[in-house]
C-alpha cells in the first residue's frame, strides 16, 4: 500500500506532497531529512540512497540529476523495492515533463504544482507503456500489443491494427470454443511459426489481451524466469480497474473500497473512485442545469418577446375603446316620426351610463400603465448595458493588474528561493571564505563584467561608455516595470475621474523617511498634446530656472531617454540630484519613470556632499467617455531624511505644498536655501511649477484653436 510520495527539489524544498494512506505530518521536515540523507550520501559512497527499509515502511527514491528533483515514495514494505522504484520513476518523469519549465525558477508554494493531483490516473494508465517496453527488451522477444475490447491499445511497434483485431477475434472464439467441450476456458494460446518466431496469446480477465511475438527458443528462459508472469500480473491489475473507458465499469466490487492486497491496488482504486465520483457529479450537474433551464424558458420572456406582448395589448385596448365608441353612437340615433310625413333620423348626444364610464376609465387607466411599462423597459435595458460597459471597462483593467501582480510576485518569490538555495548551498564555502578574508589584507573585487551588470541594480553607473548606456536603460526598465503596483500601493490605479491631490509620508524599516506625492487630474485636451508637454520640461526644451550658483546637464540618449545631472551647494556642502528619466509611448497611453543615480563613476564627487534620492511615474492616457479629455497621474517618492527628521519635514512640506491643487505663492518657497533639505525641495517645486504651467498653456491653446475651427466652420 502507497502511504505517501513526496517530489522535492535538490535543495529540500517540497514541490508536490500526495498522502493516501498514514499522511506525513509535516512533509516539508521530512523533505528537508531525506536531502540530507541523499547529500550524505553522496558525500560518503558516490550515490544517492535509493531505498530504505524500516519496520514496516520502505522508502523507495529516484533522482534526476538534470532536473535536480527527486521523489521519494513510502510504501508498505511487503511490496518490495522494485515495484516501488518503477512506480517512483513513473511519478517522477510525468512530474518533468509537466513542470519542466518551472523546474528553473522554482517558488515555494505547494500549489505551483497542485495540478499534478490530476495526473495521477493518468500516469498510472500510461504506465502500460514501460512495462511493454520493460518486456521487450528482454532478450528474443520481438514485438509485444496490447488489445483491450476492439481497440489496440498500445504497441512497442507499428502494426497493421485492422488485421490484429480481426485475426484475434477469430482466435479467441475458436480457442474458447475449443476448450468449451472439455468445460475449461482458454487463459493463452501459443502459435508455432516459421523461422524460429512464435507468437503468445494471453487473456487478461475478459476484455483484455497481450500479445507477445518472441523467438521460439530463447524466450523459454525468460518465461520460466517469470518476465513475461510479471508483466501480466500488472497489466491484469490496470485492467481490472477499468481506468477512464468511456463507460464507467458496472461491477462494483471490481474496485470497491478494501479490494487491494498491495500498494499498486490501493493507487487504482483510489483512480478509480476519484473518477467516479467526478464523472458521476458533472452528469447530475449538467442534469439539472438542463432541467432548470427547460424550465426558465417558459417562465422568462425575453425583452423582444416582452414588447411584443406589450404591444399587442396596447392594440386590444384600443380595439375594445373603438368598439365601445361605435356601439354607442349606434344608440344614439332616434326615430321621430308623425302623421303624414317621413320619419327622419335626428342625432343627440347619447348619456353614458356609470357602468360605461367606468368600463372605459378602466381601460384607459391599463393602456396607460403598459405604455409606462414600455417606457420603463426601454430605460432599464440602456441603463443595464450602460453598467455592462462600465464594469467590462473597469473589470479588465483590475483583471489584467492581477494578472501582471500575481506574475511579479510568482517571480520575486521564485527568485528569493533561488538565491536562499544558492545561499544554503555555499554556505561552506563562504565560512571558510571569511575566516580567510579575515586574515588577509581587504582587495578590491576584479571589474569582471558580471560585476558590471550588477552595479545597476544599486543604481550605479560605469564610465565605460556601452555599459553605463546599457545600466540607464535598465535601470529606466525596471522603474517602468513597477509602475502599476506603485500605482495599486498608492490609490491611483483606476480612480474616478476626479481630481486628486495628497501628500504623506511613511516610515521603511531601514529608519528612514518616506514622502509620497501623488496628483490625479483632467484636462481638456488629447492626451499626447499634455504627454508632449511635460516631456517638453523633462527633455530640457522648457526647463525651469535654476538658482545662479547651481548647475544642470541633460544628456539626451536618445529620444526617449534622458540623463540629468543638478549641483547645488548650501554652507559649502555640495547637493547632487542626478535623475534618468524615459517615455513610453504605448497605443492608448505615454508613462514617464524616473530613478535617482547614487553613483555615477565619471563624477566621483557624487561620494561626498548631499545625496538626493526620488523615483516615480506619470500616466497620461485618454478618458473612456472621451477621446479630447484626458487623465493625468503623477506619483513621485523622496527619500531624503532619516525617521527622527520628520518634525523638520512637515513644516517645510506645508511650506512649498507640493501636488496641492493652486501651486500657491512663489514668494513663500522661491530662495529658502537653509538647509540641503530645503534645496532639494525648491528644486523640485520648480519643476512642478514648470511642467504643470506648461500643460495649462498647451491645453489653453488647444481649446483656442478648437474654438477657431469651430466659430470658422460655422
């Protein structure tokens, strides 16, 4: 019986855990043992351990060096180790070739392979496969088939199935018939052929039989070593259980619960049960969603059908108000008549009685209320696929933001189990490393170009010309990359369209202080005229006014990237603010990042002095109502202070009102240089008061030529 299998990574953790019978507590501990029983393994003899026997458990273990995953399977030990080894490598080669992309970066969430519980049944159904393949690499066998009720199942080689199905019919009825006369039933037939071949014909139960061609005289060997006995034994058990056939097997007892005498047994059964009992509930599923839709069809109108009826009853109401009036001006008519004259016919106005009036104030009353109705219906049916655009819009912004969410998370969690094994797996080498360094004089780590790649992830730029390119667009990139979840953190990813301003700051675990500005507005115009405009202020062409004593570089890398270098200096300390900026032009929107540099290695006078950390992102993409308006979303982080500052920062921060809604007095903040605070936070108003006075004159002169073409095309 299969207690337990286990499929782990070489470096211990647990990829997929499946319990059957006496579940591991704890398997992740278990897993974590058993790497470190393989390693000592290893270690000691040259190779893994492989099987392992307690009292009444056995631990059978398959490595795959290339993948570097193992499964280790637990079993009762009456099964013995070879059938736990081929059933461990079955369950280990189908877990490869499932997973064999997710095998290099692999994460630490059991789920990542939940899906592999649905592969069970069928693993253990192609596992026919090996075993016909086992037997015909044993030594004069030439071919070996597979028949299971009118179809060939599976074959080691091709075959002409058509003449195999037909022949073995015709063989089985007339060896059934045969030993039907002497009461007995044919369990195999052995057919002598030319040139030293013959062919072995065994029934497996009753639906089921092998086929083997062999040669006549070396087979007789493997026959009485039991190869050929073995291979029908198992075939017999995947038989019996009649896994996934198109009709579920009506004999019970075949496979009910307590029909096992080994592991192999308990696996199919628990198959087995595990497909009737999805299969059986899909079908009652299905069942009664048929019912109550054949129900709903007769209880619900559509809406065609529903003013159709209103319609029609509309015309019977006036049919019954014309018939009315008609049946009384026929009353009206009175015959006067005297002696010696005509009769003639005099009209007057006829005297409705109560029951009349009230007949027709009914009427009228009826028509007027399915009119409402009418009306009524043609309001909620526009409302309703009004709501239906709003949320489709809306739902697939938020279902496509989980979706990239969930990727980048699946990757930083993939990456932090990648470095924590690299980390346990040197773990020795870099003791042994340290308590050598700690000996020796410091050297200076050798410039190698995977040193050079890496400096950019600490926002460092090299003097070599290729890579310090290569570092700004990688660091512009990776800013890029994270723009929708700074967004989500924020409260600006897919706000109403009203206008928002808010400052706050926040305190990081590593002690310092965090301010957050964000600004959410509309303007009047398309969105590239206000995305043209603000890259108009970052690329230089309408930058801001800097103080005399400070200087400005912009080195343009190309036309979507930016390099800016700014040098203040207050008491004679030296500020650097040194910004790479990039647009994104994408269809229906254009997103700006911006990263600080904290050492560029062409201006090594960035180590000393005041250093000015900021990043963020502006999204200007166009209204869903309309194509002339557009949504601007400003989201920007400094990191200029320590946590115990914040009573200096707040003060200030009223005082320069950053992403308020009026850009306020200039005469407030312009020149306050007290501190290096103070001048990191004037230059940063300054380029605020600078791109959003130039989207208000580009959208002013927008809706100036808008209104001359209009006023002249009228």
């Amino acid at each position: 019986m299969i207690r337990n299998v286990l499929l782990m990574a070489t470096s211990g953790l647990v990829l997929f855990s499946k319990e059957f019978a006496n579940a591991i507590a704890q398997p992740r501990l278990i897993g974590s043992l058993l790497t470190a029983m393989v390693e000592f393994s290893i270690k000691t003899t040259g190779v893994p351990v492989s099987f392992m026997e307690f009292t009444t458990v056995a631990v059978s273990i398959v490595t795959n060096e290339n993948a570097k995953v193992f499964c280790a399977m637990f079993y009762d030990v009456a099964d013995g180790p070879k059938f736990g080894a081929f059933i461990a490598t079955e369950f280990l080669k189908a877990f490869i070739e499932e997973y064999a992309r997710d095998l290099g970066n692999l994460g630490h969430n059991l789920r990542d392979f939940h899906g592999f519980h649905y592969k069970i049944s069928q693993v253990i159904r192609d596992s026919i496969k090996p075993i016909l393949a086992m037997l015909q690499q044993e030594r004069g066998i030439q071919k070996a088939i597979l028949v299971t009720e009118d179809s060939v199942t599976h074959t080691t080689s091709e075959v002409d199935q058509l003449g195999v199905l037909v022949n073995l019919q015709s063989l089985r009825n007339l060896a059934s018939n045969m030993m039907a006369f002497v009461g007995d039933n044919a369990h195999s037939v052995t057919i002598q052929a030319a040139r030293n071949c013959s062919i072995q014909v065994s029934s497996i139960e009753t639906n089921a039989t092998l086929v083997v061609a062999y040669n006549q005289f070396t087979f007789l060997f493997h026959v009485n070593n039991g190869k050929a006995e073995k291979a029908l034994a198992i075939l017999a058990k995947l038989n019996e259980f009649a896994l996934f056939r198109p009709e579920l097997a009506t004999n019970d007892q075949l496979w009910c619960q307590g029909h096992h005498s080994n592991a192999m047994e308990v696996l199919i059964e628990r198959c087995k049960t595990w497909e009737a009992s999805f299969r059986s509930s899909i079908d009652r599923s299905v069942e009664k969603y048929q019912e109550k839709m054949d129900e709903l069809e007769f209880l619900i109108a559509t809406d065609a059908e529903l003013d159709e009826q209103l319609k029609a009853m509309c015309a019977l109401f006036d049919g019954f108000e014309s018939n009315s009036v008609s049946s009384l001006s026929s009353t009206n008519e009175l015959v006067i008549a005297s002696e010696g004259t005509r009769p003639k016919r005099l009209k007057r106005k006829a005297e409705d009685t109560p029951e009349m009036r009230k007949m027709n104030r009914f009427q009228y009353r009826q028509r007027e209320e399915i009119l409402r109705l009418r009306e009524d219906v043609q309001v909620l049916q526009a409302r309703l696929k009004e709501l239906h655009e709003t949320a489709s819009s809306k739902g697939e912004g938020w279902a496509a933001a989980a979706r990239e969410e969930l990727m980048a998370k699946t990757r930083a969690m993939q990456e932090n189990a990648t470095l924590k094994e690299q980390v346990s797996a040197q773990m020795t080498f870099i003791e042994s490393m340290s308590s050598f360094l700690h000996k020796k004089p410091a050297l200076k780590a050798i410039n190698t170009s995977e040193n050079l790649t890496a400096e950019w992830t600490q926002y460092k730029l090299a003097a070599q010309n290729k890579l310090r390119i290569a570092a700004i667009h990688a660091i512009a990139d990776r800013q890029y990359a994270r723009q929708q979840t700074a967004f989500i953190n924020a409260g600006v990813f897919e706000i109403p369209l009203t206008d928002t301003f808010k400052t706050s700051m926040s305190l990081p675990p590593d002690g310092s202080l965090l301010v957050e500005l964000a600004m959410h507005r509309k303007y009047n115009a398309p969105f590239r005229v206000v995305a043209n405009a603000f890259w108009h202020v970052v690329n230089g062409d309408a930058a801001p006014v800097i103080p005399e004593q400070a200087t400005r570089t912009i080195e343009k890398i190309d036309k979507d990237t930016i390099y800016q270098t700014y040098r203040d200096c207050v008491d004679g300390i030296p500020v650097h603010l040194n910004l790479i900026y990039k647009q994104y032009d994408e269809p229906n929107r254009r997103v700006y990042s911006w990263r600080s540099v904290v050492e560029d290695a062409l201006m090594p006078n960035m180590l000393s002095g005041a250093l000015g950390i900021q990043w963020g992102w502006v999204v200007v993409q166009p209204c869903p109502s309309n194509d002339r308006t557009c949504e601007f979303t400003f989201l920007r982080y400094i990191n200029n202070g320590r946590a115990e500052k914040i009573l200096e920062v707040i003060p200030r921060l009223e005082i320069f009102k950053f992403c308020r809604q009026e850009l306020g007095d200039e005469s407030l903040w312009k020149g306050r240089r007290e501190s290096t605070m103070e001048v990191l936070m004037e230059q940063g108003k300054r380029w605020e008061v600078a791109f959003r006075q130039a989207i208000d004159k580009c959208v002013e002169q927008y809706q100036n030529q808008l209104n001359f073409s209009f006023s002249h095309n009228q």
